[in-house]
C-alpha cells in the first residue's frame, strides 16, 4: 500500500499540530513530532489515558471496545482491551498474544524515523553521516542529539529503548570506572523501575559481556591504527591499588600520517613482588608487542619504576632503549636533596597546617584574621609523602598567611601556651622556608611543562635538565647553607639519572629527538664537542635510513638515480623546443633546485642551518608544514618525537586507589578490559 494511500491517523482526533510539537487535547502535554511517525503520540495515548480511542483499520495498534460475554459475573458491563488488528481481521476475545505485539511496537525507537539501514550501516536521512550498526542505537541517537537536536524529543518519554538503557549503563561503567556489582544494587533497580517503564534490569554477566563486546570492537580499531604507523613508542607505567595488588599497564604513543601525536592503552598485566625483576617485566613487555604485532616498530619504552627495573644494560635482548620518566627522576633528584633540617622544617609545617585543618577554633579564627588582615581567604595546604610538588604549594600558602597564622598562634583565646609554642615555627626556619620555596617552584615549573598535552616529547628533557643544573640550580650569594646544599645534591643526582657526563650522550634517545625538535635543533647547552658527536650521529641516522629504504623499495630508488636524463639520448638541438626553460630542466634535471631533498647529508645540513622557530610552536605542527622539505627527516622525527618525556596519565596515585576500593573482586583479566575500554574512549 502506498503511503499516500492512507487515511489520516484517528490519533489526530486527540492531537493538534503547533509547529514541530503537537499538543494533547486531553492533558496539554506537548510531544516532539517529526518524520510524520505518530507513535509517540499513540505511546502518550496508551500510557496516560487508558480510554477508548478507535484508530484506523490500517494501523498496528487498535484500541477496541469488547463487550463482556461473562454475564453472570458482570452484566452488561464492559471492559477495554488492547489488541493488534490487521485489516480484514476479525477482532478475537483472547488477546494477549496481540498485545505482545503492540509491547514490541511502542519499543521500537524513533531515531529509525531519521536512519535507514543499509547492509551493516545506518545512513541518517538528514546529513547523510554513515554510521556502523551493530544491533545499538546509542550511536544514532548520539549524532541526532549533538548534529540534529531540534528533532529530539523533550516529552519525557526518552528516544531510548530497554536494549539502549542497557548499553548506556555498560558505557556509563567504563567511562567513570564504576564496580560491575552497582546494577545488583537495590538503590540503583529502584531508579531504574522508575524512570523506564518495565524495564529488565541486566545482571553482572549482561554488563561484562556488553564490556567484551566493546572491548574487541575498540582493539579491532586500535590494531587498524597501529598498522599504519611507521613507529611506537611505548610506557610501562608501574602502579599499585592496594598493598598486594601491583600492576603494570602498557601504553603506546605514535604520530599518524598527519602529524597528530596518538596514545593508547595496550594491556594491562597484574605482577608481584617476585616478578617485578628486569627479565619478567621486559617478557611481559614482549609479549604485549608481539600480541598487538608491533615489535618491530619500538622506538623507545619510558617506564616510572622506582627501582628503575629497566634498564638498557640488563635487557640486551629487546631491540628498544629504556628511558626512566622525567617525572620519577626529578622525584628522585629532590628525595636525594633534602638534608635533615629541611625534612624536620617540612615536618614541622606540615603539623602546623594539620593543627589548622583538624581544629575548627583555629580555622574559623584564621579565616577572621584573614578578615581583618587583607588576606586571601585561602585554606592552609598538606603536602603528601608520594609527592614532592605538594611541599612547594604547603610552603607558598604559608609565606601568604605567615601573619595571620602568628595572630591566631598567640591570641589566647584560641590557642593556648603550650600548644603554641609546639605549633610555632622559628624565624630563621621562616627564613629557610622563604628562601627554599622558589627553588621547589622552579622545579614543579619543570615538571608542569614536562606533563602538559602539548609537551609530551622527550624531546624536551635535556634542554630543561641542563637548564635546571647550569642556571636554576647554581647556589647564590644570599643562599642559606641548607637551600645551597640542596641545590648541589639535586644537580648531582640529575647528572647520574640523565647520564649528562656520558661519553654515549648523543645515542639518547631524548637527545636525539631535541636534535629532530626544531626548536632545540641547535643544542646550544651542550658543548661544541657535544654537538659535533649529536650531529654526526643524526647523519648516521638518516644513511642507515637510506640503506633500508634502498633494501625494501630498490625499484623506487632506481627511478629517483634515473631522474636526470642521458644527454646523449636528447633530441637533436634542431628538434628540441626553443624554450630556454625548457632546455635548462632537460640538461640539469628537474631535480636540480631541491637536490637536497634527495641527499642526505644536504638535507642535514640545511635543516640544521634553517632558522628555529620560537619555543611555543608545536614541533608537530612545524613538521607537518616542513616535512617535504626533509622527507628522511620528517620519518626520523615521527620515529622519535612520538617518545614521551613523562609517563602517559598515570593510575599510580588518585585513580589507583579509586579502582582498588571498588573494584578488588575483579579478575587481572576484567581489570586489562575495563581500563583499556576507559583509556581508549
């Protein structure tokens, strides 16, 4: 039957059109109406007025009058029953079975009013966007909500059907790493039976098996990727959730054909204390690679272990260099700096603040002399144990409210004798704490330029660690004997972490991408020696690149020997044109101006005499415009400035205990799924 054979839907008789909405007769209540589908108005009909509606003989849902033939139990009396008739149909008294099909009807989602399938694909009738289908409609109704969100409906009955609840549960637990065990929770079926209408509530294995499914999906995706790409770098980024659960997970980083910086999640192993040695964490390292076919393609592998478990010399049997995280070696650097009168000033600050923190007199008082004062009304910081930064922001906010702190110390009436004076800190340890504070801060400075997004290349490691020991970490004149003791003690301990006195310097992989870094190509805080060693390893580079590109692809590099042609086979002068242009290119070879590019040791030569752009460029974007003006280059930068400087987002801290407190039942196997569908969102 053709649709503009059908006659107008008796819903109307309850419905008035008002622009894009229609409006209930009965309840005012406005729907959402689009694409000509009534259904939502029947479903409104359906749940809200239970009453006699006659519709059309053609339509699914028929709402009919049925009179009772049980008299004896009640006389003439009538009851409404809800059917699903066809045309030509007589109406039947037993009608569960149809009202099975009417249930099936009012589910169907109206995201199909604006999507048509097409074989494993739905295409959206109104943009003509091409989306994957696989038995969801969570991703239609995502591009109608953020593409099209005039056509969403806003009357309280949701686009979503019980399949898509369900779906959006299992990704509400991956996004924000909720235990499996929360949709057994009576609080949560409550809410659920009350916003959806005869909802199913899934058990545990719906929602893991709904996990797997978008687990093989993402890593079907991520396998395409890395396919593509050229080199990896990897991190092993070591961290605990609970004392005896220990785990490593595995990233990997790359740079895509256009220039954009991509990082991963491969796998996620649990380890122990016994198999936290070189030889067991680098198998697990192997394995990872080779299951996700990479293992030819490894730059580098940055790693945070505290004990500095990788290591080049101890794993002669991977092809990669390790490099430890900048984070963990500036951690390192300040634990080997501190002497004891700055672990006893620390401690002592740190139980001033705690006195403040716990005692709601002192805070309270506090906050009136900030008051009084002028202050920012700031509250005091604690500094943790696992992180050193937090000693730089305790010592600032101190500095801030030094005097308003003094006050409430010595009002009496807050603070009496002998806690005072237990809580007072002395004013030459005021004096360390001042001039301590700006070294701490030059470091975290180091370390927040290290950790941004857009400074994630290892790249950047040397010319800060040199800049920290030759500049910022030289003692002063005015420098109290414990700040210039630290300062010595760090410088010292950067030097042995980042082998700066190393005869093998310029084989670093870190070395080598501030070389392939436009920015720091010129290595002015290495010595002239340095940077003759730095540049003659880069041409060594680049000649080893030639000889495997000339060992994969001959047929290519023979058409390049052959691009200028044989004199003796041009045409005669008298057949030639007379273009002098013309001429010139067929004697000299069209090659002739950018002879560089095909020469390596030239194309060195004048990309290191090339003017370097400012320090806030992005390298990546510099290559992505350069890149065919160095072509052996821009494959030695994607190769190496994928590396990054600090291990990617860490579970180490916050999230590792998040996952621990709510998540211990879980299998190894769960925790790799549930943390690769989280990171790779």
């Amino acid at each position: 039957m053709k649709r503009t054979g059908r006659r107008r839907s008796s819903v109307w008789d309850c419905f008035e059109q008002v622009g894009n909405f229609v409006r209930c007769m009965k309840c005012d209540a406005k729907l959402k109406y689009c694409g000509g589908a009534t259904s939502s108005m029947i479903n409104h009909m359906s749940r809200h007025h239970q009453s006699p509606t006659p519709l059309d003989e053609d339509e699914k849902p028929v709402i009919c009058t049925v009179q009772c033939i049980e008299e004896e139990r009640s006389v003439g009396s009538d009851i409404m029953q809800v059917a699903v008739m066809s045309p030509n149909i007589s109406l039947s008294l037993n009608p569960p079975e149809r009202d099975c099909g009417e249930r099936k009807r009012l589910k169907r989602s109206s995201v199909w009013d604006i999507f048509v399938k097409v074989d494993n694909e739905v295409h959206c009738t109104m943009c003509d966007t091409k989306l994957k289908y696989r038995s969801s409609t969570t991703s239609m109704m995502y591009h109608i909500k953020n593409k099209h969100p005039d056509t969403m409906p806003n009357d309280g009955v949701s686009l979503a059907t019980h399949t898509e609840v369900t779906e959006l549960i299992s990704r509400m637990i991956e996004k924000d790493m909720l235990p499996i065990s929360m949709v057994t929770g009576d609080g949560f079926r409550e809410l659920l039976a009350y916003t959806v209408h005869n909802y199913k509530m899934p058990s545990a294995g719906d929602i893991i098996r709904l996990i797997e499914g978008h687990f093989h999906e993402k890593a079907e995706e991520l396998a395409v990727q890395l396919g593509k790409v050229e080199k990896v770098a990897l991190t092993a980024d070591f961290w605990t959730a609970l004392p005896f659960q220990r785990y490593i997970t595995v990233f990997c980083s790359f740079i895509t054909e256009d220039w954009q910086g991509r990082s991963a999640v491969l796998q996620t192993h649990k380890v122990s204390d016994s198999h936290t040695t070189t030889d067991s964490v680098a198998e697990k390292l192997l394995k990872t690679v080779q299951a996700w076919g990479i293992a030819g393609k490894v730059t580098a592998c940055v790693h945070n272990h505290a004990q500095d478990a990788l290591s080049a010399h101890a794993c002669a049997h991977v092809t990669w260099d390790y490099a430890t995280c900048f984070a963990t070696t500036l951690q390192f650097a300040v634990s080997d700096g501190l002497c004891e009168d700055l672990v006893r000033i620390i401690a002592a600050a740190g139980k001033l603040v705690k006195h403040f923190n716990h005692s709601l007199l002192a805070s309270e008082a506090l906050e009136q002399k900030q008051v009084q004062m002028c202050l920012p009304q700031h509250k005091l910081v604690q500094s943790s144990k696992a992180r050193w930064d937090t000693i730089c922001d305790m010592f600032e906010r101190l500095l801030e409210q030094r005097w308003a702190i003094k006050a409430v110390l010595s009002d009496r009436t807050v603070t009496n004798r002998q806690e005072a004076q237990t809580l007072e800190i002395e004013d030459d340890c005021w004096q360390i704490i001042e001039n301590f504070t700006p070294v701490l801060a030059t470091l975290k400075w180091a370390t927040t330029v290290m950790s941004a997004e857009t400074e994630v290349s290892i790249s950047n490691i040397y010319p800060i660690t040199f800049s920290l020991i030759q500049t910022h970490l030289v003692p002063k004149e005015n420098d109290v004997e414990q700040v210039s003791e630290f300062k010595l003690k760090v410088q010292k301990s950067l030097r042995n972490h980042m082998e700066v006195d190393s005869n093998d310097l310029a084989s670093k992989p870190a070395l080598i991408a501030s070389m392939l870094d436009p920015r720091h190509k010129h290595l002015s805080f290495l010595t002239p020696t340095g940077r003759l060693a730095a540049k003659v390893k880069l041409h060594e580079l680049v000649s080893k690149l030639d000889v495997r590109n000339a060992t994969v692809c001959p047929k290519d590099e023979q058409q390049e020997t052959l691009i200028t042609p044989d004199v003796s086979q041009v045409a005669m002068p008298s057949q030639m044109k007379s273009d002098t242009k013309n001429t010139m290119m067929l004697l000299l070879g069209d090659n002739y101006s950018s002879s560089y590019a095909t020469d390596s040791e030239a194309q060195v030569d004048y990309y290191l005499r090339d003017i370097a752009p400012s320090l806030d460029i992005n390298p990546l974007d510099w290559w992505r415009v350069n890149g065919p003006r160095f072509p052996k280059l821009a494959t030695l930068a994607r190769h190496y400035l994928c590396v990054p400087g600090v291990a990617l987002p860490s579970l180490l801290s916050e999230a590792g205990q998040t996952f621990a407190t709510m998540r211990t039942r879980l299998s190894p196997e769960h925790v790799d799924m549930m943390i690769f569908v989280n990171r790779n969102a």
